[in-house]
C-alpha cells in the first residue's frame, strides 16, 4: 500500500538527513490521515494520488510564484518537492 511505502520512505529520507523530503512527505501522510478522521474509512491507493497531486500542484503554483519574486533557494525547493511527489504517481 503507497501509505506504508510513504510511511518507510520517511523513515529512509529522516536517516539521510533529508529534511525537505521528510517535511512534504509528514504533510502527506497527515493529509491522509485527516482523510480517515474526517471519513472514518481508510484512504485506498488511489486517494493517496489524489493527495499527492494536489501537493505537486500547490508546489507547481509556488515554484511559479518564487521565480517571478527572483526567490531561486525557494524555487529550488518546490521543484525538488514535487520531484520526490512525482515518484509516488
């Protein structure tokens, strides 16, 4: 199940000291446990997409956002987000 791989890469990117990797992917993993409390159901694969889509487009919005503010460092950081995202699809 995606939940668990997220739930292991986590684990992974913390013993790399990745911080920004384990930062996106914490947000992920809390979205989708909101999904359970809010519903009461697991989150299914697919739903777990639908999530991380929504961050690589809110990450997409941002990179845009800090190239047009000449914010490089932060752009920068966007698109390896959604980098680490985009692997999860």
């Amino acid at each position: 199940m995606l939940k668990e791989l997220l739930k292991n890469d986590i684990i992974k990117y913390t013993k790399l000291q990745d911080r920004d990797a384990v930062n996106i992917l914490k947000l992920v993993v809390n979205d989708v446990n909101m999904y359970y409390l809010k519903y009461g159901t697991e989150s299914d694969d697919k739903k777990i997409k639908a999530v991380i889509k929504n961050f690589i487009h809110k990450s997409e919005e941002s990179y845009t956002e800090y190239k047009k503010a000449g914010r490089s460092d932060l752009a920068e950081k966007e698109k390896y987000e959604k980098a680490i995202l985009s692997s999860y699809l």
